[in-house]
C-alpha cells in the first residue's frame, strides 16, 4: 500500500502532512524543510526517505521535488505551482527528464489530458 501521509514533530506539535500536498522538501543546516501551499515545517532529520516515495525526485543536493506540482522545467530549474523555481543538478537533469515523462504517461491514464512532444 501507498504511504498517504507522514506525521512531522516540530517544536511540540505532531503534523499529519499529506504527500499529496508537498511541493517540495529541502534540505538546509542538517534540518529538513518540508514545502506545501499552506506552510512550511522544518525538523531535524535526513530528506533520503522522500526518495523512495513516488512521485518525488531529487533534482538537487538540498532539494526533492513532487513531479505533481511541476509546472515547467529547464537544465537549470524546475518551476512549481506555486511560482517557486528549484535549483536542478546538471548531472540529474537526464534522469529528471526520463523520470518525469514516465510520471506524465502513468498520470495520463489517470487524467484527461494529452501530452505531446
């Protein structure tokens, strides 16, 4: 079964944060920053268990992207719903591309809409 949701600690309050709802998480000062529409939390951890959670990607040293919030992307950065543009790694930058396009074709079953190339 799919994980769903995560429940974050910080500063005495437990978060149930739903995956759906990430935009993106980042890493910064052995702290982890979890990104959604609503806020943002910060906790003392490692980001590595986001990657194995699909559709996250880690496009970045400091950053794991949600393929559902991406709007746009370049060799460069990765723009999000929110108007956010995060850094994209030279070298992940083929492998974004590859994983992305093969995000768009499974949600595409899913959805109604059309990607061309």
């Amino acid at each position: 079964m799919a994980r769903r949701s995560i429940i974050v600690k910080h500063q005495g309050v437990s978060y149930n944060i739903k995956i759906e709802d990430l935009l993106y998480v980042e890493s910064s000062n052995k702290k982890v920053i979890l990104h959604t529409r609503a806020k943002t939390i910060e906790y003392s951890g490692r980001m590595c268990m986001f990657e194995a959670i699909q559709p996250f990607f880690r496009c970045h040293r400091c950053y794991i992207v949600n393929m559902r919030h991406v709007v746009s992307y370049s060799a460069n950065t990765i723009a999000l719903v929110n108007g956010r543009e995060i850094l994209m790694s030279r070298r992940r930058y083929p492998e974004f591309v590859e994983a992305y396009m093969e995000f768009l074709n499974i949600s595409s079953l899913d959805n109604d809409y059309l990607y061309v190339t």
